[in-house]
C-alpha cells in the first residue's frame, strides 16, 4: 500500500493525484511494485496531510486502507 497526497492547488504538475499514479506505473523500478501493480492506494487530500482537525480522517482513511490488506 502507498499512500498518495492529492493536492488541490495544482501550481506544479506533480500535484495531482493521476500524475502520480501515472508516474508510478511509468517508472521502471516503482511500476514494479505490489502496491502499484493491484492500485493498492490510499488518497489523502492536502487538508489531510497538514496539521490540524483533518488528521482525523487521514488516519481513518490509513486505518481502513491497512485493513483491506488482511481480507
């Protein structure tokens, strides 16, 4: 699993989220990964990633994403 930031400001090209998956998969070393091979991705927004209240969500978001590895 990896966990992906989508950010919304979009000033650089990398910033969002289908960049990095398609780079991901382009790669030669990372598209051979598990995680990018079976999309085994969980998306953060960037209000997730800063400090604050939102953290909350993050970590349930990362909470669900690690218990789907088990099923």
């Amino acid at each position: 699993m990896l966990v992906l930031g989508d950010l919304s400001r979009k000033r650089i090209e990398g910033d969002s989220l289908y960049t990095k998956k398609a780079f991901l998969a382009s790669n030669p070393l990372s598209r051979r990964l598990d995680a990018v091979r079976n999309q085994r991705y969980v998306v953060l927004t960037g209000c997730e990633l800063d400090p604050g209240i939102r953290e909350v969500d993050a970590v349930e978001k990362l909470a669900a994403g690690l218990q789907s590895l088990r099923q």
